[in-house]
C-alpha cells in the first residue's frame, strides 16, 4: 500500500501542507468548513498522526531536495558538484538533510517534484540552473512549496527568494587585467545568445571593451573544448587575449589559439591543473546563503535579503609595490598555480636529484621572469641584469610575464622553469609545500618580518626583494575644512573614531578602506591576533582580539564614518581618496604614484595606522627572489640574487620605480632620501605579512566575501566560519 504522508491529504482536501499540519496540531487558526475538509481527508485515507510525530510538531522533516546536473563534457560539471558540497555542509550545520534527485528537463523536473512531495515529507527545495521562461518556479510557488534558487529569475520579476553570481562582473574583471596588460585586440568566446548566465558574462567583457574605446569580437558555440576549438579558430590573427564564458571553451580556445593569452570562467580543478587563469564562483558562499534563505522561509520569516547578488573571484593581488597606478585592480584572476604544481610534484617532484646536471661553475644562461609594475621596473630589472652578466661572465635574459601565476605555474610543472622569478608573499606557500623553490636563502641582512613571509616550516628559502606597507592617508584640506589641526592626526582607534565623527559632520566621508583581508586585516593586528597561528599550522580567528577588531571596523560602517570603495562608487580606495570622495584612506606605498599620475592636485599626509588595543599594526606586502629547485644554475642564480639585492642596487630599484628596501641598512638611507615615506619605513619594523600557510586560496576567497559584508554581518559567525574553513585546508 502506498505511504499516506502530509502531502498526501494536503492534495486530497486542496490545501497546503502547512495548513494539514496546522489542522493537527492548532486547529483553532483554522477555518472551520476548512478543519473540517482536511479532517475528511485524514480519516478517508487513514493518515496515521503518529506516522510523523515530529514533523506534526514542528511541520518539517527536515529534508530538503535539489536536482543533479547530467553531465556534459566532464570539466563544467564539477561546477554543481561544489555547489552541492557547500549546500550539504550548509545544511548539516543547519539540522537539515539533502535528498539528491534527476531530471531530464523542466516537465520532468516538475513531475519529480509531484512524485518526491507526495512519497516524501520534504520541506523545500533549492532549484538550480535558471533560465527564461523557467515553469519549475511558478509551479512550486503555486503550491505554497518553500523553495529558492541559485541562480536570478532571469527577464522576470523578483517574485521568489534567490541567489546568483554576478557574472558580468568577472568577465569586466577579466577584461580589465588583459587591458593593464597591454592587450587591445580581446575576443570574447561565449554561448549562443539567449541564456541568461551566458549573455550576462558576454555584457561584462562588452560594456569593458566599450568604456575603454576597443573593438569589439566575439564568436559563439555550444560549451565543449572541441566546439570552443572551432569557434576560436574563427577569430582575427589581430586579436591577442581571449575571454571566454567558460573553461572548457577556455581550453579550446587554448588549442585552437595558444598564441594567445586566455580567461576562463568558473575555475574548475581541469583549469587549475594546467594553470589556466580563470574567474571563480564563490560556490560555498552561495550554497550557504541558499540554505540560510531556504531556513528563515521554512521558519515563515521573510529573508532579510531575498535576493543576494555575490561577486566572482578575481584574486586581487596586494600588487607589485612600485605599481604607479590602481594596484588593487591589477588582477591575478588566476586559479591557483599550486594546483599544477602537486600534479607534477607527485611525479618527478621538484628536486633536482638526478633529473639535471648542476652547474656550478663557468658561464650561467640565466632566465629571469618578472612580474612588472610597468616600463619603469622592467628597464630597471633589465639594466641591474645586464650589469651582472658583464661583471660576472654570465648572461641574465629578463622576462615580464603577463600573468607570473599563469606562466609561472606552467613552467614549474614543466621541465625548463626560469632560474629566478618573483614570488609573491602570499603565493609563497604554496610553493614551497609542494619542493618548488631552492631554500638558498641567508636573511641576516633583511627586515626580519619580512624574512617571516618567505619562511616555511622553519626554513628562509627566499630573500624579500623590497617591501610595501599600510599607512594612514589623509586629505589636508579636507580636514582643515572640518576644523582640524596637526594636533588632531590619530595615533589610537579611540582617536580616529572622534576626528571620523568630525569629518562626517563637514559633510565628507571620514575613512575609505578596501573590503578585504589586505586592508581589514591591520585592525586584527592592532589588536593583537591574526588570522592563522605564526606557523601557518592552526587557524586562529575565532578569538577576543579578532572579533574586537571585527567590531570596532564595523561600528564605524554602521555609523557612516567608512566606507567601502563600491559605497563610493570607486574601484579602490585610492580612487575614493584622490576623488575627494573620502577625507582618509588606508593604502600601501604605491598610493604615491597613483595620485601624482591620476590626482596631482589632491594635498595629503601619511600617517602610520593608529595603534588599536595591543598597540601598532600595520600589513607588509613584498616578494622575493626565487630560485627553482629545477635551476642547473643554482649557484650563478644565487649570485644574481645577491647582486640584486645589496643595499645600493635597492636604492637604484627605488629610484628607479618607487620600491622600498628590504635590507635593514638600506632603511635610513631611504627615509633620508624620501622624508615623507617615514611611516612607510616605520611600519615595516611591525608589520604583518599576509596568511603564510598553503592550499588557502578558496579560504582567503570566501573570508573576503565574508568580510564585505561585515557591515550587516555577525563578526563572531565571519570568524568561526573562517577557521572551520581553515581547518579543513590545513589539515587540522
């Protein structure tokens, strides 16, 4: 005999489930011509009450559903598969259960919905993969079904609770990088048009190519590699970069044009293997923001935010420190380099040990690859290399990547890396972890907390090539105009709160800060926590001095006295401040370049960052110099490092494209030469440098969307949720 459930009598007396349950267990909130129908009901289909004692009490099963994509070409699928993963974490945390099912198509799909409500007490459902004119939404709504969806209601109104990426965003963000990159001539790779999630990405990389005055090209094809293989194929010999709405047309795009520089989106494990550079969906964040929805519908509140629309993740790099221009829009958009570097780590490894003859003495052929800020530093690095090669015999081939995580990675995996390259503190880890880099490194010399950056389970493998730090900018008419004096530049949080207060009332906005761990983090430090342990080992930032400094930052969001840069309508914070939008900000050394060569009319001071409970704080941000541990040039490329690395080629470096020295006898020499960077230099005694510990990438990823929502957020729920995260990439 079949299972008589809720659903069951729901559909025999023509009223909702809730309603049934209603009629159980509070019959007195019920018409009676309606009690009476659902008792009828009851009794002619002998519905047992104790059949489900809990879900009478509390009207739930606590069992939701949501659909398996059928796969495609292998690599786009797993997409859904983390999105699945997050919203069953998400889920469990919550109390409730995921039922998973299949559907060919839409009539199939609502069939299965028929079938599941009535075989099972289910309480909801999250529906994926939208789309125009899509009935399962409707269908369930009629029903009174609690449901939401990842993905937007596309050309239809706002009717149910849902959550989506802003697609068009990443490709805008693609599209600028290859832009800063120097590349004029950008395709676009797309599907054809009439899908909403591939039309939105087509409009990022447009409206992009537009403002910026570019031609336009784009070809169309259904996702594959050999169908994105096709498609590129047809593209002008002219165009140089490729932005693609996906990594399977990425990677055709890749075969068909490998002359080209190629963006892909959704950062599959397929692209991250092979080092492709590509836009991430915060699927985690999604999932649980879904699952938060779907939990405060079923508790019969109304979401406080029924639609939720997340940014993508470009990796924003806290920049090449002598960049002259908006650093923190210079994106790494890459997947993670590491990635393909365990790949080839699990085979031959990263040791030279019998797989190349070392070289130790005579002529060296060095390649040395570069991540440039521009023209400046690449001239530089070019004239230093080229000394070197005279004076030691040797010769020194300088090479600018276009995207050093890209190409760096690649060549890591391969067989013939470069013998020196940058590394970038916060990609350090990843790859030391994996044997990637010589551990050549004497650090004596060096500022000690920024040698802590280049140090991995005990062990200096690199030295910091120069150093950037977070300092205090403030706009000298902005506050002479709120009745301000020298006397008033604050050196405590309680200090900065009063002169914000002040500033709001002159009518400006006090602060102008970036939205992520690369700005917010300095408050953690002031303090007196971080977020992982000094080791890289344990995550730490559920703790008093984090969730303080948590909720100092967002008492000053809430009470309007800062910002974030999109609140200001600006692309960083930099762009706030030299726009007069915000009397302060708080950015690194390359702020300099960018407001003489963008705002040279803007009248400012720097300041080091007022002192929070534990005293100063403030964020490094520097590279090294690596060696690959493949080089058969290890001691000639030592010698380069060394060469590049004394105190007067630093001074050279700093002239040339604004960098400050790491070495700690080349500090007072710079400040005599550059009296206004003093809290600049100050800085770099105490500061923080970024989370030091591998395979944290997606982490960091989901704590920065986390943190840019602080101002309506729980501090305490941003902290816990990043050390459950970090706990599970640490293996701890």
């Amino acid at each position: 005999m079949e299972k008589v459930t809720i659903a069951t009598v729901a559909e025999r007396a023509g009223v909702s489930r809730q309603t049934v349950s209603n009629v159980i267990n509070t019959p007195e909130v019920v018409r009676a011509e309606t009690r009476e129908r659902v008792r009828e009901a009851i009794t002619s289909l002998g519905y047992r009450v104790n059949q489900a004692a809990r879900q009478m009490r509390t009207g739930r099963s606590r069992l939701i559903a949501v659909r398996i994509e059928p796969g495609s070409d292998g690599i786009n699928g797993s997409v859904l598969d983390r999105f699945l993963h997050g919203l069953t974490d998400a889920a469990t945390l919550a109390g409730y259960r995921v039922m998973l099912y299949t559907a060919a198509d839409d009539d199939h799909e609502i069939a299965t919905y028929d079938d599941l409500l009535t075989a099972h007490d289910l309480d909801g459902f999250v529906l994926t993969s939208t789309h125009h004119g899509d009935p399962r939404t409707s269908w369930l709504a009629a029903r009174d079904v609690p449901f939401v969806t990842f993905g937007r209601p596309w050309g239809a109104p706002d009717t149910h609770s849902w959550v989506d990426v802003d697609n068009a965003a990443g490709t805008a963000a693609a599209t600028r990088h290859l832009i800063e990159a120097g590349h004029r001539r950008i395709g676009f790779l797309g599907w054809p048009a009439g899908s909403g999630v591939g039309d939105s990405r087509r409009t990022g990389w447009e409206s992009t190519m537009t403002d910026a005055g570019l031609t336009l090209s784009a070809v169309a094809a259904v996702d594959g590699v050999d169908a994105g293989a096709d498609a590129a194929a047809r593209f002008d010999s002219a165009i140089t970069a490729v932005v693609c709405a996906s990594d399977s047309l990425a990677l055709g795009a890749l075969r068909a044009r490998p002359d080209c520089a190629v963006i892909g989106f959704d950062d599959t494990a397929v692209a991250a293997a092979i080092g492709l550079t590509s836009v991430s969906q915060p699927l985690t964040e999604a999932a649980a923001r879904c699952m938060d929805m779907l939990t405060e519908l079923l508790d019969g509140r109304a979401p406080a935010t029924p639609t939720q629309l997340l940014l993508p993740r470009p990796w924003w790099c806290a920049l090449p420190e002598g960049d002259r221009h908006d650093p923190l829009r210079k994106a790494a958009l890459a997947a993670i380099a590491s990635a393909s570097l365990v790949a080839a780590g699990c085979g031959s490894g990263f040791d030279d040990n019998g797989s190349k003859t070392q070289q130790s003495s005579g002529p060296a052929s060095l390649q040395i690859m570069i991540a440039s800020s521009g023209d400046a530093e690449t001239k530089a690095a070019k004239d230093a290399a080229a000394g070197w090669a005279t004076s030691s015999g040797n010769t020194a081939t300088v090479t600018p990547a276009q995207d050093i995580v890209q190409q760096l990675g690649q060549a890591l995996a391969g067989s013939t890396p470069p013998d020196v390259f940058y590394v970038d503190a916060a990609r350090f880890a990843d790859y030391a972890s994996v044997g990637a880099l010589d551990a050549y490194a004497k650090g004596d010399a060096f500022l000690p907390r920024l040698n802590e950056s280049f140090t991995y389970q005990g062990k200096l493998y690199c030295v910091p090539k120069d150093a950037s730090t977070l300092a205090l900018e403030i706009n000298t008419d902005l506050w002479t105009k709120a009745g301000l004096t020298d006397a008033d530049y604050p050196t405590s949080w309680d200090q900065l709160t009063a002169v914000a207060r002040k500033l709001k009332a002159s009518g400006v906005t006090p602060l102008a800060i970036g939205d992520t761990r690369d700005r917010i983090g300095a408050f953690l430090v002031q303090a007196g926590g971080w977020w992982v342990s000094a080791d890289g080992k344990q995550a730490t930032a559920d703790t008093p001095p984090n969730e303080q400094a948590l909720t100092y930052l967002q008492s000053l969001l809430r009470d309007g006295l800062a910002k974030y840069p999109k609140a200001l309508d600006a692309g960083w914070a930099g762009e706030a401040f030299g726009k007069g939008k915000a009397a302060m900000t708080i950015e690194g050394n390359w702020i300099k370049g960018a407001l003489s060569s963008d705002f040279p009319t803007v009248k400012y001071v720097v300041k080091e960052l007022p002192a929070g409970p534990k005293g100063k704080g403030t964020l490094s941000f520097t590279q090294c110099w690596g060696i690959a541990a493949k080089s058969k040039f290890k001691e000639q490329a030592a010698a380069f490092v060394t060469a590049m690395t004394t105190a007067d080629q630093q001074m050279a470096f700093a002239k040339g494209f604004g960098v400050m020295p790491s070495r700690t006898d080349a500090q007072a020499t710079y400040q005599q030469q550059y009296p206004d960077d003093a809290a600049f230099i100050a800085g770099a005694q105490y500061a923080q440098g970024p989370v030091n510990a591998p395979k944290m990438d997606s982490v960091l990823a989901d704590l920065d969307a986390a943190l840019q929502g602080l101002a309506t957020g729980d501090p305490k729920a941003i902290l816990q949720r990043f050390d459950k995260n970090a706990k599970t990439a640490l293996g701890g």
